[in-house]
C-alpha cells in the first residue's frame, strides 16, 4: 500500500502539468480517475489496517466519488460550460485521494 502514493503522486502531477492545455489535461485526467478507482478498491479492501482519521477521510472521498461515477453512468454528469463540474471538482478529489494515499504511505 506504501506505493499508491508514488502512483498516484505521479499521475496526479502528470495531470495537472498538462491542464496548461486544459484538452490533454481533460483527457489524462480520465486516466488518472482510472487509476484512483483501482486504487480506491485496493485500499477499500485493506480499509482495517487504516488509522480513524484516515478511514473518514476515505469514506469522505468515496461517497462524492460513488456520486459522480453513477451520473457519468447514467450520463447525466458534466456541462460542458461549468468548468467546476468538468475540471474543479474532479481534481479537487484526486487531490483529496492524493493526501489520502500520503497518510497511508506515512501511517506507522
């Protein structure tokens, strides 16, 4: 579980470089959402072995993340005007991901 962060800092560092052409950012961004649900089902199923503060950030980071991924199934999410709904708040996630994955690359 140690490495998710390097992953997931990478990606998450890819991404954001490339949001300086906010078209290659929108489209590695699906990437790095990609592996963020891998990684999320890989901590779900250690969530035991996580610490208290840890466990509620993560159940706060699943619950929007459960959200979204049901509207983009139901393709209902996303105005391609509001560039909170397609690039703020997906981001703002993996960065809440990212810091989860931290504390558990630091978690004794």
């Amino acid at each position: 579980m140690k490495k998710l962060f390097k992953i997931n800092f990478i990606l998450a560092g890819i991404t954001t470089i490339l949001y300086t052409t906010i078209y290659l950012g929108l489209l590695f961004s699906i990437i790095l959402g990609f592996a963020q649900v891998i990684m999320s089902l890989f901590i779900l199923y250690n969530f035991k072995s996580l610490t208290q503060v840890t466990k509620a950030l993560f159940i706060l980071y699943l619950i929007p993340t459960a959200v979204v991924l049901t509207l983009i199934i139901l393709d209902s999410y996303g105005n391609l005007d509001s560039l909170v709904e397609i690039i703020a708040f997906p981001m703002t996630l993996a960065f809440l991901h990212l810091y989860i994955t931290y504390r558990i690359k630091n978690q004794k």
